[in-house]
C-alpha cells in the first residue's frame, strides 16, 4: 500500500488487535454505504484514492524512509495484497476488516445514518462498549416502564369505578393494541440497524422525515409529559404515607351524596412545591451523566417485584375479619357486586361526589388507564447497548408486553374480590393497605419506580430531541444538536422546563390523557410504518422477525386511532392538529432529506402501476397532456455553470396547465461514454439544480454521444416509457447561425425537425428565447394564431395553455386564417367560428386572402423586399458553390452529406411564399404578445441552407414567434 494512501497521526484512531489501528473514516467517506460506487477493476489502492482514504497505521512510528507498513502484516501481508486484485477486493477488506477474508476480530460497523462519522473499530469491545442482553436491555427496561404509577394509585380506584367486567375489556383493549404495535416494532426493529431516536428513527425512516420528526417531537412532549406524571405519583404517595409532610390540608366529606367519616385528601399546592423539588433533584442527576442512570436504574426495579409480590400475598392473607373497613379477603360476594360499573360524578380528588364537576365513563378510564401500558419503547430506545437488536428488541418487547398484560388481567380478579366498592373508590393506596407484611414497604416501592420512571423519562426525552435536531432536519432544532459522545444538556434544560410546568397543574388525572395521546400518536405512527412497508413488500423489506401481517398493522393503527376518539375527541384532534402543523412546519422550513422511506417506495410502484394501466395505445384528446422534450443544446456558448438557457424553463411552464404535467429537459455531449461519463452527471446535477430553482416540474437528463445528431436520434427514440414518452420537443431557433457564420447549424438544425417528423414527434420552435416573460411579467396584446394547416389542434391548445399564465392571461386569441379566393374567406370564417365553440374556445377569427399579400406598400414592403433580395443572392450563390464543386468532381449534386434536387423556381416559390406569410405578420400581430405559426418542413432532398434561408425570411423582425408542427393525432376533441 502507498504511503499516499495512508494518512492521519497515530493518536487520531483506535487500537485493535494485531496492533493495528483504524481512524474514523470522514464524514463524507461512508464506506458501508457507498460499497456500490468502488470500481470493480482497479487495484486496491487505486479504489482508496479515488473514493474513500481509510487512515490506517500500525502501532508506533513509521520507518527511516518515511513509509508506512504494510497493513496486512507477517508473511501472508503480500499475497493477501495481490490475490483478489482481478476484483478490486482488497480494498474492501482494508475498509470493512472482513474477518471471513482476513481471520481477524474486527467487527463491521452497522449503517450510518445520513451525513453521520462512523468509526470502525478493530478488536474486542473495550469496557465503556459493554453490550447488553434481552434480560438487562430490553425486558427489565420495559417492564420497569409499564409496570409503573397507574398500576399502585389508580388499578383499584379503575376497577371500583369501572367494574370488573369493564376492566377485563379496558386491560385487553389496551394490551391488545401494545401487543400489536410491539409486533410492528418488532418487524421494522428487526429489518436492519437502529440508530439513535427509538421510533423516531424507525417512523422517518419508513414513513419519511415529514412524519418522522412530527411524530418524534409529539413523543419527546409525551415523555416530557410522563416525567411529570411519574414526579406527582411520587410526591402523592410520599404525602400519603407521610400526612404531616403537607404545608396545606384538603378533607372531603361526602361519598355519593351521603355523610361518612371526613376523608383528607392532598393538598394540590403540595404536589406542586414537591414536585417542583424533585424535579429540579432529577435533572441535576440526569445532568450527572447517563453512564450513572444506567448502572442505578436495575436496581429501581427490585422494590417494584417486592412490591406487586407483596401486594399478591397481602390479597390471600386478608381476613374477612380485617380491622381496616372494606376488606372482605377473597369474597364472591364482593366479586358479584363488583362485577358492574357505577360510573359517577367525583371531585378532583376522585372521591365520589353527587356535586363532583368530574363524570366518570369507559372513555375516560381508557385514558386514564392507557399509561399504564406504555414503556414499551424502552427496549428500542436502548438499540446501541444491545449485543443482538434484531433478537432482542422482539422478544423483550413482546415478553414484558405479556407478562404485564397477564398480572393486569390477574390483578383485576384479585382486587375486585378483595375489597367493597366504596372501599375500592376512596382508599386511592389500597395497595398499601392490603399489603404484606405492612404498608411502608408498597409506598417505598411506589416512590422508588416511579422516581426510577421520571428518571428514565428524563434521560430518555433529551436524547430524541436531541437525535431530531442531529439529522439537520429543522434548523429551529440547531440549538440542541450535539456530538456523539457529548450529553445534550441543553435539551436536557428544556425538557426539564416541560417537566415542571405539567408538575405547576398538579393534577395527575388531567395530565395522564394528555400522556396518552401523545403515545397513542406515536403507536399508530409505527403500525402504520409496518403496515406501510409490509404492504408494498419492497426488495429491502426483509425482517428477521416473522410474525407480522400488514391486516395486524393496520389493526393496531386503527385501534390507536379509536382509543384516541374513545378517550377524548378534543385531546385527539388537538395532538393531531400539532403534529399536522409540525408536519407542515418541517415540509415548507425543513431540509429534504432521502431516506429510502416507505411513501418513495409506495409512490414508485404506483407509478409503474399506472404506468402497465396506460399501455401503449393513444392516449384519447381528452386525456392528453403536453409532455414537452426541452433540448437545451444551445447554438452557440453559453457562460460557464450555466447549463441551458435561463428562460427555457419559464417557457416550460407556459406549456403546463398550472404547472402540473412532466418536463424532460435533455443535453448532448459530444464525446467517448467512458470518457466523459462523470462530465455528464455533474452536468445532470447542474441542470436539476437548474430546474428546481425555477419551480419547473421536470428531470434532467444527459446524454453522451459521437455528435449530435447521433445523440438526438437516440433520445426521440427511447427517452421516455409507455405512453410517458416526450410528445412534444420543444428547440430554441438558431438565431446566430449567420451572424457567426455557424455552417453546420443548418444540417443539425433540419435535422432535428425530420428527425422529429420520423419519431412522430410535435415540434415547437421557440424565437426570441431571450425577451420571453416570466411570471411576474405581465403582458396585454394578443396571442396571435397562423392557422395555415391542420396540426390536430396542437397551435389551439398551447394557446390556451398560455392564457392559463399569470404573464398572459389579459391577453386575447386571434385567430388568422389563410384563403386562397375571396369567395372562400366567409365560408372559412364560419367553419373556423363553429370549429372554436365546440371546442370551448374563444378567440377571434381573422381569414386573410392570397390576394390580399400584394396589397403592401410603404416602409415595412421596402424592408421585406430587401432581406427578400439578399436572400435570393445568398442562395443562388450557394447553388453556384455546390454545381461547382459537383462539376468539378463529377457527382451528382451534393450538399449535406448526400445527394439533392434543386429546383431553382420552385426555391424561388419558397422564399416568395415565407416573405409574403412574414409581411402579414408584422402587419397584423407587430404589437402581439406571441405569434404562433404553423411550422413549414423541410422539402425532400432539399439543401439544409435553402431551407434555413426560408425559417430567416419568415421569423424577420418578429419579437416572439413560435413555429409550430403537429403529429398525426388530435390533442384536442369536440365531444365530452
């Protein structure tokens, strides 16, 4: 290997076994991504220098020469350097380290995401890379998340509100729709690498950055949320357990309308003050660093299994006999009259209350019980520490998704024959009461989950915003961006901003549907991800999880939508309004950005569906659309980075019907395809960036060939498929052709238009290219018409296409009409009239006669008469030149490259006939906005320089003129 191939010093990389070391490959060098782009027949340092430099260097100094070592090393370094040069794959295995090839530990670095530096690194993982398994990586995560607040303070308080029956439907409604979004998860999860963002990286890469980060930044605010929620169930059990610790007393003494003994409730300004404290305590912890949150949070889930174990025995151990009011043991009594709902109004405190603002419905317990069930996000989230994500996150997910669902389910029976109804609706910690050996140990575990639950939160919210704002998507978000290996403290700070303004209302019951609907958003948008993506089936698609169906897809997503309803309407269409504005923020503010989502996949097999539908017939009149060929080839120079004319596209557009319809905009190369293969791509890339700055819908292609002409034939052959295919090519009138003294633009320029003849091709011929308006120009007058032949109502509907512009629409249509007697021109007239109104077109309708031409006189005659006289020199000296030569050479005559028939009268004919279509148009249309005609072709074996002398004669001293010529079909129909 060349020392020039090498590069970097020896404290830039990483240390592997063998002592070799590898450098972070740079950020535009994405060897794992551009593996496609290395040539396949160059040598492995040829490979290196002309795409990626990987620095490599063994451990210590160079050598006395200034020479790096070979990096393969010992004796087999050489043969290993030569035996697959054939291929070129030396190269990757010096990028990749592939141990298949080279029987070494090294191990392959996952995807990038966009524009993200990879480091490959070789050898063991190093102690800070530790990886985790299912249990510690995504089981214990999972069920530490769900397994939370509700399940303590509220799991009873639902099931006296609710019944047992209701709660067995709520638990299986909200387990089912978990169940099946962890079955989506699991499948796009499991279809390649996860990077950093949890869903919002699994939804943008599916369903696109649009809905990817409106939908991420709804589940930052609901774990934003969440963190709030988890403070106040930890600060309303701590006041529990310790009354005097309140600065403030509530007691409510009613229950159902009836007096019973005075209930003291909390304080809702001691949640606030407490939660406020803890608040701040957890961000300064979180601000500690991630690596302490990690090692601290197993240790949060040990006082939750002690606790639901606790809870369990306490349930079989309570006596009928129980001292404490309301505890029946195991009673089928107490499970019969538990077995019905008694929804009721209750205060803010959920005691019941005949007077209470608060009406209590399933609706209103799904929201408040959904919570309950979320976490299982956890898993993905921690993506980076799992050893096997494609086998971990599934069976993890899934298994906590389970287990919790089936101790939901148990708990119902067991708490709704433990206790009476009233007991279940007022004692809102009945956890602790009945818990074995005594309560203290419930409220510790409680303030110990869910603490390590609003940790989590907290730690987990900063990271996705922060992972939003690194894909460079929202410039909004630039402030939050951060390094790899650096702490986002200041999402950090906003989140914790969040966080204590939700803890400021103070009321867990109105932040939980809030929380739910956030989450609930973010569900539907992973179903419909898997849904999206198993639907279409894409080559890409191929999840090592196999249980998944794109019918449980988009059941999951409906449910999530329907508990959304069920829940509330206002808090849905609320969350569904924000995330629409996020949406439209980030497609009209945001960065486009391709990530191979699911909607190009979808949009790309839509497109060749309609593309098999529209077979290869004619289209009918009433369906067709211009499909303009744009040859950008200009006759002459054009300034350097400028890859056609400025208004060729503002031409485009006029050929649009408010701009909807496909522009092709084509440029020939002259030159060898292997030699000036890059040319044309920067080229191709200059001339798109072309086309979006000027609003044009359109694509941009090059093509290199021999010449032109070779290169022109090959595009009106193929450019195009089915009936996509470019209907219309559209030329800019070689306007310099004399004035440079351009001999070959005659034959290419006549060439183009047979060539376009033979291809069935209509043909547009733009003059005065430079002084055509843009958008913001608006032009009066009229758009005048030369109707000489029938062009299947081509002329007619682009000229309707041009009132369709702002530039044009105060414009009118007239209509000029040839005849060749007098008596003809009423008759001709009329036709034309009733020819336009069935076609609901309005315009003017002119006929001038053939007699009428030889009635000029003044200024304008002198002038025409003149060019008409230099024409007939300028030819008639160019027919002298070509029986000149074809009597000195003793060939028949020649010009162009073969064989002509020149008949001197009728060139003459030619020129008198063009002079005199010319004086009528300046007669007539000197102050129009455009002038139409219809476009002559060129005689047979007729010399391309008699021809262009013609196109001169006819364009004279008009300002925008476009020559037009059909095909043989109608684009235009008189019937509906």
């Amino acid at each position: 290997m060349n020392t020039d191939d090498l590069e970097g010093g020896e404290d830039d990389g990483y240390h592997a076994q063998g002592n070799r070391k590898y450098s972070p490959v740079g950020a535009q060098d994405r060897a794992v991504l551009e593996m496609a782009s290395m040539d396949p027949g160059s040598s492995a340092t040829a490979s290196q220098s002309s795409i990626r430099k990987v620095r490599a260097r063994t451990q210590g100094s160079m050598d006395s020469d200034g020479k790096a070592p070979d990096v393969a090393g010992g004796d087999n370094g050489p043969h290993r350097e030569h035996k697959l040069e054939l291929f070129g794959f030396d190269s990757l295995v010096n990028i990749l380290g592939l141990k298949s090839m080279t029987q070494e530990q090294v191990l392959a670095p996952s995807s990038p995401r966009d524009n993200e530096v990879v480091s490959i690194t070789g050898g063991d993982p190093t102690s800070s890379d530790v990886k985790m398994g299912t249990m510690m990586g995504v089981f214990v995560p999972c069920l530490q998340s769900i397994l939370g607040i509700i399940y303590y303070i509220r799991f009873s308080w639902i099931i006296g509100m609710g019944g047992i029956a209701d709660s067995l439907l709520l638990v299986s409604l909200c387990g089912l729709c978990t169940f099946l979004t962890g079955l989506s998860l699991s499948a796009i999860a499991t279809n390649g690498a996860m990077k950093g963002g949890g869903p919002y990286y699994l939804i943008g890469r599916a369903l696109g950055p649009e809905v990817g980060v409106s939908i991420g930044l709804c589940f930052f605010l609901g774990n934003a949320v969440a963190a709030a929620l988890y403070v106040l169930g930890a600060v309303e059990t701590f006041l529990k357990a310790l009354p005097s610790a309140g600065f403030f007393t509530e007691t409510s003494t009613k229950v159902n309308g009836s007096v019973s003994k005075p209930i003291q409730t909390i304080s809702t300004h001691d949640l606030q003050i407490y939660g406020l404290v803890v608040t701040v305590i957890l961000c300064i912890i979180v601000f500690g660093g991630v690596k302490m949150i990690n090692r601290v949070a197993p240790v949060f889930l040990i006082p939750v299994l002690l606790s639901v174990l606790c809870i369990v025995i306490g349930i079989f151990m309570a006596k009928k006999d129980d001292p404490d009011t309301g505890i029946t043991g195991l009673s089928a009594d107490s499970f019969k009259d538990n077995w019905d709902s008694m929804y009721q109004n209750t205060n803010s405190d959920g005691i019941p209350d005949r007077d209470g603002k608060v009406y209590w419905n399933f609706n209103a317990l799904v929201g408040l019980f959904f919570p309950a069930v979320t976490g299982i996000m956890a898993g993905s989230n921690r993506s980076a520490s799992l050893k096997d994500t494609q086998r971990s996150i599934p069976v993890g997910t899934l298994s906590a998704t389970l287990v919790t669902t089936l101790l939901y389910l148990v708990s119902v029976f067991l708490f709704g024959a433990v206790a009476n109804r009233e007991k279940l609706l007022t004692d809102r910690l009945l956890t602790a009461t009945i818990a074995w050996p005594f309560p203290v140990v419930i409220r510790v575990g409680i303030i110990l989950s869910t603490l390590g639950a609003a940790l989590q939160s907290l730690t987990g919210a900063p990271r996705l915003l922060a992972a939003i704002a690194n894909d460079d998507i929202l410039p909004v978000l630039n402030c939050f961006r951060v390094a790899d290996t650096s702490e986002p403290h200041i999402a950090t700070l906003f989140t914790t901003v969040i966080c204590m303004g939700c803890v400021v209302i103070g009321n867990l019951d109105l932040i939980t549907p809030t929380v739910t609907m956030f989450f609930l958003l973010c569900y539907s948008g992973v179903n419909l991800s898997c849904f999206l993506l198993d639907l279409l089936d894409a080559p890409s698609w191929r999840p090592r999880w196999k249980f998944h169906h794109w019918l449980l897809s988009l059941l999951g997503a409906l449910l999530c939508v329907v508990i959304m309803f069920l829940i509330s309407w206002l808090f849905t269409v609320v969350s569904l309004a924000l995330a629409s504005l996020i949406y439209y923020y980030v497609s009209i503010k945001g960065k486009a950005g391709d990530w191979g989502d699911g909607f190009k996949s979808a949009y790309f097999q839509l497109a060749l569906r309609s593309l098999r539908s529209l077979g290869a017939k004619q289209v009918h009149p009433k369906n067709w659309y211009p499909i303009p060929l744009i040859f950008c080839r200009p006759w002459g120079k054009l300034p350097e980075n400028v890859p056609c004319h400025p208004k060729l596209a503002d031409f485009a557009n006029c050929m649009k019907k408010k701009g909807r319809g496909m522009s092709i905009f084509v440029n020939i190369l002259d030159g060898d395809y292997h030699e000036c293969a890059e040319d044309a791509k920067e080229a191709c890339k200059q001339l798109d960036t072309y086309i979006n700055y000027k609003n044009c819908e359109g694509v941009a292609e090059i093509v290199v060939a021999t010449n032109m002409t070779e290169g022109f034939r090959g595009i009106v052959q193929t450019m195009g498929l089915g009936n996509l295919k470019p209907n219309i090519v559209v030329v800019r009138y070689p306007e310099i052709w004399r004035r440079e003294n351009l001999k070959e633009i005659p034959t290419r320029f006549v060439g183009i238009i047979n060539d376009c003849i033979v291809a069935n091709k209509a043909v547009v011929i733009v003059k005065g290219l430079d002084e055509w308006p843009n958008e913001y120009q608006r032009q009066y007058g009229s758009i005048d018409l030369y109707w000489i032949v029938r062009d299947g109502g081509l002329m007619l509907l682009l000229s309707q296409l041009l009132l369709t512009k702002e530039s044009f629409e105060s414009c009118k249509i007239q209509v000029f009409c040839i005849a060749e007697e007098d008596s003809d021109a009423e008759s001709l007239k009329a036709d034309v009239k009733k020819f336009l109104y069935d076609l609901r077109l309005q315009a003017e309708v002119i006929v001038i006669t053939i007699k009428s031409w030889d009635v000029e006189g003044g200024s304008q005659q002198d002038d025409s008469i003149e060019a008409f006289n230099d024409a007939r020199k300028r030819v008639a000296s160019y027919l002298a030149e070509l029986k000149e030569a074809a009597k000195r050479e003793g060939t028949p005559l020649m010009a162009d490259g073969k064989a002509v028939v020149v008949d001197e009268q009728q060139v003459e004919k030619f020129l008198y006939t063009t002079l005199k279509l010319n004086t009528t148009i300046l007669r007539y249309s000197r102050m129009a906005a455009v002038v139409l005609v219809s476009l002559p072709p060129p005689p047979i074996n007729h010399p391309a320089y008699c021809y262009m002398e013609y196109m001169d004669l006819l364009v004279g001293n008009v300002q925008r003129l476009l020559m037009v010529r059909g095909y043989r079909r109608d684009v235009v129909t008189l019937f509906t």
